[in-house]
C-alpha cells in the first residue's frame, strides 16, 4: 500500500512540475530559512557548554556601592583565592586578568600584535575544559613569565605547534617562556584568548596593592564547587564574606561604601547581560526574535503549501472517487496525502540544506559566526530537521488529507467538480495569518532600517566624518617619536589636523572614582573619563561653550585643569557657574588625590558612547604627549593615497609596529553591529516571506478561478468586463489583507515599541511603515491577480460552459 | 432456482435543498438475481444513475428497504457498507475513470491493494485478467497512452479483478465510438455468461439489448420492465 502511495505522489509530482517545484521551492526556502535559525540558535545556546565541570562552575560577580554602585562581572583580586581558603565546598579557582591590548608581541625579529591575552592562575585547566595540545596542564602556568598561547599563535610564531614549547616571545618589554600549547580559544567560548600569561608574572608590587584591595574591579573569577549550588543557598555566606572582609576595609578610608558578591552558574552566563563590564554577550531577546522569525517564515511555507495543494485538490478529486469506490476507508486517503506531504517536505528539507551549502558563506559573515554545512549534521540539527519535517508535514498535509478525504465520491465520478464551500473560511483564516505574517515582517524591516538611519543621522556633537584613528603602541621606542610623526603627517597637505587622546567616541570609555565639589562638599563619584591634548576639541568638532581648551602653554593644564560635559554640569549642580569647580582624580585613602584640580571649560554634549545609553557626565583630562590613539583628519578627495601616505611614514618610524587604524564612521558603526544583523535578516525574511506568500497566494487564485470558472464564463457571456472580473476576484484578497493590516498593526507596534526600548535615543514609530506595507501587499496582491484576470480575458466562455 | 442478490423496497432517495426537496427515486421496488444482465435506461435526470449509486452502495437510500445478499444494507453505517462495497462490488464508469498516474497494471491492481491481498497474489491475478482480456501486452502503459476502448477494458478490469458478485456499469460506451462501445458490451456479455452478475445503466437501446431484461424509469419512479431475447456477441 505504502508503496503504492510513494508510487503514485511521485509520478503526481512529476506529472506536476510547475505545481511541485512552487510548493517544494516555498518549502524549500522556510526550511533553508529555520536550518540557519536553529544553527545560530542552537551556537548559542551552546556557549560555555562544552566545560566538561560547567554544572559546578559559578563566575563571582561584585556589587560595589560606592557613591553610586556598580554591579560588574569583574571582582577584586583578592575575591578568588580568600573565598577558596575560606570555603572547604570551593574545590578550586581561576581568575582572568586582561592584559589590555591589542599587545605588541615580539618573537625574534618579528613583531605582532596580538588581542585577547590573559593573566590566569595556574588552576586555568583544573578549573575550566580548554584543551591543553602540548605542555604540563599543571605546570604550564605556575611560574612567572609562563605563557600558553594558542595553536594558531604558535604555527604563526614558530611554524608548527610542537616546535613552540621552551621558546621565547617578548610582551612589552618583558620575555615570557612558552610552556603550553592550548587548542585556539573555542567559538562558542565567553572568554575569548589568544594567549594565557602566568598572574604570577604580574609585577610583584602592584599585585600586592592589587591584592589588599577590595574595590579595584580586575579580574573575571570562576569558583569550582564541589557540588552544583542551590540558588540563593549561598547567599548568607556571601554576605558574612562582606561583613568579615570588606567592611573592615571600608573602615580604613573610613567611607561608608560596600562591596557584595553573586554567583552567576557558567551554564548560563552567555546570556545574562545585566553585569557591567562584561565580555561579548548573546542577546536572548535576539534569540527569541530570530526564533520567531523562523516560524513565522516556516507558517507562511506551510499555509502556502496547503493553498497549493488544495488547489490541486480538483485535479486529485477523481483519484479520491476511484479510491474510496474501490473500498478506501476516509482514514486510509487522510493518511496518503498526509505521507505525501511528508514526503515533499522531505525533498524540501534536501533542498533546504543544499540551499544552506550556498548561502552559508553570506550567513556567516551577517552573523559573524563560522558555520560549516557538517554542523548542519549534528545530533540536534537532525532532531530538529526530524522535527521541521513532521511539523511541516502534519501541518501542511493535515488540512488537505482532510479536505480530499471528504470529497463524495459519487458526485466526483458523476463528473461533478468537488465544491470546497465549507472550508473556505479556513482558507480565508490562513490567508490571512500569511498576509499578517508578512505584512508584519515588512513593518518590522522598515522599523529597524528608520532606527538604523536615524541612529546614523543623528547629530552625535562631533564630527566623524574623514577621521582616521591609528591605534598607538605600548612601545616606548614609539612613544619616544610621536610629535616628530606628527609633524610629518601635518606636513601633507591631504592632512587637515591631527589630535592625541586616550579614548574616542564609540569606544569605549573608562570610569573611574573622583571627587568632585558639590555643594561645600567633595562628593565621591564613578564618572566617565578621557585625556585629550589640546586639538582634539577643534579636531573632533566639538564647541567649547565655556571656558578655555586646555593650553600647552598652561603648565598646570595636565595636573590641575579639567573640562567637563554639559550633562556633567545638570548632574553637579554647576549650572550656575561651573568654572572653577574642585575635581580629583587617583584617590587616596587618606583623602588626598594624585590629580587636584578645577575645572577650566565645558564643552557641548557629545555622544561618546552608542545611542543605546543615555549621555553621561564626563570629565576630561589634559594629556599632551601621552595618547593611546591618533585620530587624523584628511581633506577630502583621495582617502587613499593620504592613507598610503600615512602608512609609509608610519612604518619609517615605528619600526616593526603594524600600521592599524580604522575610520571613525566605521567604528561608531560597530557599535550598531547586533542592529545591523537584526536588519539583513529581517530584510531577506521579509523579501522570502513575502515571495513564498505571493506563490501561495497566486496558487489560491488560480484554485479560484477554476472554482468560479462557470460563474466568470457566464458572467462573461451576459457582458461582464475584464474589470469587472477583476473586482470580484480580487475583493476577497483585498477584504483579507485590510483585515490582516487591522489585526497586525497593533501587534507589530507593541513588539517593535520592546525592540525601541534598547535605545536611549529613538525614533517614534512610523506610521508609513504600516502604510507601505499594505500598500506594498497591495501591489503585490494585485499584481498576482492580474495574471489571472488575463488568463480570464483570454478563456473562451463558451468552451468552459459546453465542458460543465 | 434462482438466487436473489438485490430486492429493493419502496426505495426512496430525496435531494434536499433549503427550500425545494426533490424525489431522484420515488418508490422503487426490484428484484436482481444473481447470474442476470439488467439494464436500467430512461430519460436524463430519471434518476437512473441514482439508482446505481445506492445499489453500488456508494450513496445512502433516504427511505425504503435495500437488501444485498440477504444484507439489510439501508441500515448500515457508512463504513460497512464500503466493506461489503469493496468485497462484493465492481464498477465501470462512463468516464472510465482511471488513475492517470497509475499503470494498467497498477490501476487494475488497486481494489486488491485495498483488500489487502498480497503482493504475490495481486500480481498473479492482475497478469491472469491482463491475459485473458487481451490487455498483457499493455500491463506497463499509462491511461493516456490507450485508447478509449482499451481504457474502457482496464477499468473493466479493475472492476473484475477482486472477482466482485456483481458488476455494476454507469453508461459504460457512453464516450466510445460504436466499434469500441460494441467491444465492451460483448466484454460484459461474456462476463455475464461465465455467470457474473451486470446491472447497467444506458441510454442506448442498442446497449440495453444486450441484457436480458431492462428496467424503465421514469421521474424516478420504475414503471415498465422488459424481457430482452438474449442475443450473442457481436
């Protein structure tokens, strides 16, 4: 029987070609579409996962409240080793130290710079499953000046990953010896590393400082329990932790501040954003949206298959009556059809995954992820492609198997076209959740693209444009020349200006303790903070509102002069006269500070951090000669050759240093990154959406027309115009898609409303991205119709008529 | 003596629309022995296919008594009467009606498919009724490859394959030509002589001679019955 139901699907759907190639390509592309949802889906989730103690592995988190609290992911020195030593239930811990970066390395003659280079405690491999390729995992990081790099740091040191161990490379300006070859840091790894350096080789006097202090947020600290931690059942002892260290801590500058501690299971860290200073993070409400999307798309390939089937249902329709006269039972012919939907999205799913193969190229660069098409052959995908199969199967199948398992038999073979009368409306009802669907993935793209350009129009308070920032080596030899190199880029004339300073906008910018005077009072406060030489006011665009630019004239600018924001001066009260105002910096316990100054000018409100946060106070510091990064503007004309220029220059100068630089407008851009994936893959949803639902809806006009043909040929025959068919063809469709505009509006408004709430800075949403959606599905619709009202005009009515 | 397979009484089947209810047959009362050929001819819409269908058991009677094999058969579910249907009953339509993507011998096979017979046993039978009706050679052919009369012989076939007790036939030379139409009925009167039932409905008077007796209807209602001479083929 089975193979009699194989058999004869097949030679329907060859003998059907345009009919299976649109239902199988509209099925084909859903699943294409869903695969590379659960890929990205599926990655991550499996963050962090692959840690063979990740059950019993929490990062300790700290809460400081200090004149305004801060919960980071980064804890204090001491929080690691005091809590193991204190706690017989933590087996062991591993602390991580960022060494800043990117870092110049230098191995022999040659010179690189690397990221992602960590201090770590020799228990990194007890602790944690990173894979240990050569070396001791219990030695490789205990002595100082030990350092694990990867497998493709040291093929790209030493040629080859066994020849790397026992040789030197050089950070700064120390030698570190190689004594581990680790497996390159896993793409599903929150901590990502290029290099792991023993903490001991941490210089021994800021260690000590590091250690005493309670406050000082520099390192992520993972504690192995002996058993998984019951939520909260912790908790006192955290608390008594506090009490017992910190508080006696607080005591010795005598402040009323404190520090507390959380737990955060690693099983789950990849996707908890609420800490401060954390690493990279998935962003579970991108998850869920991408989740959505998939079976929004996955519905609209289905309702389309089951509007293609039940226009096909006619031709069927004697199959069924020959069937069921020769002894089919309803169930037997429900399950035939329903086989046979299977069976197509079985075919879809091999042309779904084939369509993976070709497009995994621009996937992977939309996601920045690193598929392979054997991911898509790993134990979950095929879970879920069993899944998408049946559920695209059922789905699709059931309702046809229904309708074609009904059909009279007599009246079929009488001759007698089956009439589909009673399950109209459900087709009305999926037409319409299709048209919903895509109306509110057009909504949706045009949502975010406005977002999008709004946040790349908006006045940011400074000037971004023709701004190239070269990233300035921790060399010393480098140090030494930069205003010599200065010099020679302002001689070009393509060179408009050029400024030093420690940080930019769209990077990221350090905060740090001041005080600052407020009332009669020196108020404690963590504010945002960046050094700057003199031209980077003029430079950057940014105006001066009071006050003066710092001067190099001025002697005292670099220890005793600050400029502030305006939002700093709303937020201190200064609005009256902000000149003059107290500010230090590098606090002492003992209540004086390594900067001691006023404020000398306040400049204009300038977006330093991405349009997602609100404006911050900032302080701003005078640092001639000390900058980490050079921000050069050029003339415009050839952005080229003025970049050539400055490469050459650079590269007489700097020695083995690369030359690494990146435009201003593309950094703050980067900023926007997780945004600008959002968009591409709403837009190409939204366009397949959109094309699957006008096959769909194409295939449901034609079944109409063939329904209707009788009445349209005497319609016609009585003086009807191609108009006049056209109308009542298409009112229907019309009806439909006003209602589905009606009903989605208000879904569509809420969900993108949650998605603006990420902003500080938003739009209002517009009201013609609901009106060029239905206008768009309008025409879209109409045009699908035309072709049949054309056909219509064609088809000789009295040939119909003489067949009925 | 003879053996009744169909008696019918007072048969009724009413059409209801919201407002009109029409009487397709209206009284109907006969008898059908096993081994006869009948013919059932009338004017269009007299309900003679009608009749077909609820003694094919493919509609339900809305009234009367109909009997198959000693079966109360108006009293049954829907479901029983597909299985007496699928055991006892072969059909041949006017339209010939067979699955287009289906081979002769696929199309043949399938009333057995539904009677779960096996795989050895289907082909076996299928290959003999192939044979014997001169259609072997055809086994492999698609529907459309034949002509007319030739679909006419496998959906005779197919109607005979599951060796049914009777063979119920609607206008079966109805969209022949009179050479392939003349070719059925010798089909279903050599049938008929090697003792398989026939009941069928025609317009022709030529067709209906064949049988050995014709029932007359009219506005639903039997009011005439003849006693043909049997005639040999042709």
């Amino acid at each position: 029987m089975i193979k009699n139901y194989l058999k004869i699907s097949w030679r329907h759907l060859r003998s059907s070609k345009s009919y299976s190639l649109v239902s199988i390509a509209g099925l084909a592309i859903g699943i294409c579409c869903a695969l590379f949802i659960a890929l990205y889906v599926f990655d991550e989730l499996s963050y962090d996962q692959f840690h063979d103690k990740k059950d019993r592995i929490y990062r300790m988190t700290e809460m400081i409240d200090h004149n305004g609290e801060i919960h980071a992911a980064l804890t204090s020195v001491p929080v690691g080793p005091t809590y193991a030593a204190e706690y017989p239930e933590i087996e062991n811990y591993v602390r991580f130290m960022w060494m800043g970066g990117p870092l110049t390395v230098k191995v022999g003659e040659k010179v690189y710079r690397e990221n992602n280079l960590w201090y770590s405690d020799s228990t990194l491999f007890d602790v944690m499953s990173f894979k240990l390729l050569h070396g001791d995992s219990k030695e490789a990081l205990k002595a100082p000046h030990s350092v694990v790099i990867t497998e493709e740091l040291a093929a790209k040191f030493f040629e080859a990953p066994e020849k790397a161990l026992g040789q030197s490379i050089r950070l700064g300006t120390l030698d570190f010896n190689v004594t581990g070859v680790i497996e390159n840091s896993p793409s599903n790894s929150d901590i990502v590393y290029s290099a792991f350096v023993s903490i001991t080789s941490v210089p021994e006097q800021q260690m000590q400082a590091l250690t005493q202090d309670w406050f000082r947020l520099t390192c992520y600290t993972f504690l192995l329990f002996d058993n998984p931690v019951a939520e909260g059942s912790f908790r006192t002892k955290m608390d008594e932790f506090s009490k017992r260290h910190v508080d006696p801590f607080v005591e010795t500058f005598g402040g009323n501040s404190s520090a507390r501690f959380d737990l955060q299971p690693l099983n789950k860290l990849h996707f908890d954003n609420s800490r401060e200073y954390d690493t990279a993070k998935g962003n579970p409400s991108y998850i869920s949206i991408f989740i959505i999307l998939a079976l929004f798309i996955l519905t609209i390939a289905c309702i389309n298959y089951v509007n293609l089937s039940l226009s096909q249902s006619i031709k069927r329709a004697k199959e069924v009556g020959v069937r069921k006269t020769l002894g089919a039972r309803p169930h037997q012919i429900r399950f035939q059809f329903l086989g046979e939907s299977i069976l197509i999205s079985l075919i879809a799913l091999f042309l779904g995954i084939a369509l993976v193969e070709v497009l995994l190229t621009p996937f992977n660069s939309i996601t920045s992820k690193s598929f392979e098409l054997l991911d898509v052959f790993d134990l979950k995908m095929m879970g879920t492609m069993l899944g998408i199969i049946l559920l695209v199967g059922i789905l699709s199948g059931i309702y046809p198997a229904i309708v074609l398992s009904s059909f009279d038999a007599s009246n079929i073979l009488r001759g007698s076209l089956p009439k589909l009368g009673k399950f109209g409306n459900l087709r009305r009802v999926l037409m319409l959740v299709q048209f919903a669907f895509s109306l509110f993935m057009i909504i949706g793209t045009i949502s975010i693209f406005s977002q999008m350009k709004y946040l790349q129009e908006k006045e940011l308070g400074f000037d971004k444009d023709q701004l190239v920032i070269i990233t300035i080596p921790q060399d010393t030899a480098v140090y030494n020349k930069l205003s010599y190199l200065k010099d020679v880029y302002l001689n070009n004339p393509n060179v408009k200006g050029i400024t030093g300073s420690s940080g930019i906008p769209g990077g990221r910018t350090g905060e740090i303790m001041f005080r600052v005077e407020q009332d009669v009072e020196m108020v404690e406060k963590n504010i945002k903070f960046m050094r700057m030489d003199e031209d980077f006011l003029g430079i950057m665009g940014i105006d001066l509102l009071k006050g003066r630019n710092f001067s190099k004239d001025i002697q005292t600018d670099q220890r005793e002069g600050f400029i502030v924001n305006e939002t700093a001066l709303k937020q201190f009260g200064w609005m009256e006269e902000p000149l003059g105002k107290r500010v230090q910096w590098g606090l002492q316990p003992n209540g004086g500070a390594a900067f001691d100054g006023k404020v000398v000018g306040v400049v204009e409100d300038f977006h330093f951090a991405s349009l997602h946060n609100p404006l911050e106070p900032l302080v701003i510091g005078y640092s001639p000669n000390n900058s980490l990064l050079f921000s050069v503007k050029l003339a415009g004309g050839n952005i080229q050759s003025s970049l050539d220029f400055l490469e050459d220059e650079w590269s007489k100068f700097a020695g083995n240093n690369p030359f690494e630089y990146q435009f201003l407008d593309d950094r703050i851009e980067t900023q926007y990154a997780q945004e600008n994936t959002l968009l591409t893959v709403f837009g190409y949803f939204s366009v397949l959406s959109i094309f699957i639902a006008a096959l769909g809806l194409f295939a449901l006009t034609s079944f109409t027309v063939e329904q209707r043909m009788k009445e349209f040929s005497v319609r016609k025959v009585l003086g009807a115009k191609v108009s006049d068919l056209g109308k009542l063809l298409g009112k229907e469709f019309v009806v439909l898609l006003l209602i589905a505009v009606v009903l989605i509006a208000p879904l569509a408004y809420y969900a993108i409303n949650i998605w603006l709430a990420n902003f500080s800075y938003r739009i209002s949403i517009p009201w013609f991205s609901f009106l060029a959606a239905a206008l768009l599905s309008l025409l879209i619709t109409t045009l699908t119709i035309s072709y049949h009202i054309w056909q219509l005009s064609k088809a000789n009515p009295a040939r119909t008529l003489r067949m009925e | 003596m003879k053996t009744e397979l169909i008696k019918t009484n007072g048969l009724e089947m009413a059409y209801r629309t919201e407002e009109i209810e029409t009487l397709a047959l209206n009284d109907v009362n006969l008898v059908i022995n096993q081994g006869e050929f009948v013919s059932i001819m009338g004017p269009s819409g007299c309900g003679k296919s009608t009749l077909l269908n609820v003694l094919g058991m493919l509609d339900s009677c809305s009234g009367g008594h109909y009997h198959f094999d000693g079966e109360a058969i108006s009293a049954m579910s829907e479901r029983q009467r597909a299985d007496i249907r699928k055991s006892n009953i072969g059909f041949v339509f006017q339209s010939f009606n067979l699955i287009d993507e289906l081979s002769v011998f696929e199309n043949v096979e399938l009333p057995l498919v539904y009677l779960n017979k096996s795989a050895t046993e289907r082909k076996k039978k299928v290959n003999e009724l192939l044979e014997r009706m001169g259609l072997a050679h055809r086994s492999g052919h698609f529907p459309q490859q034949l002509s007319g009369g030739q679909q006419q012989r496998v959906a005779v076939a197919r109607a005979l394959v599951a060796e049914p007790k009777i063979i119920f036939a609607d206008e079966p030379t109805g969209n022949l030509d009179s050479v392939h139409g003349d070719e059925v009925m010798n089909l279903l009167t050599d049938l008929h002589q090697n003792g398989t039932t026939v009941v069928m409905v025609t317009h022709s008077a030529h067709d209906a001679s064949f049988s050995e007796r014709t029932l007359n209807l009219f506005d639903g209602k039997l009011i005439s019955e003849t006693q043909n001479k049997f005639r040999e083929s042709v």
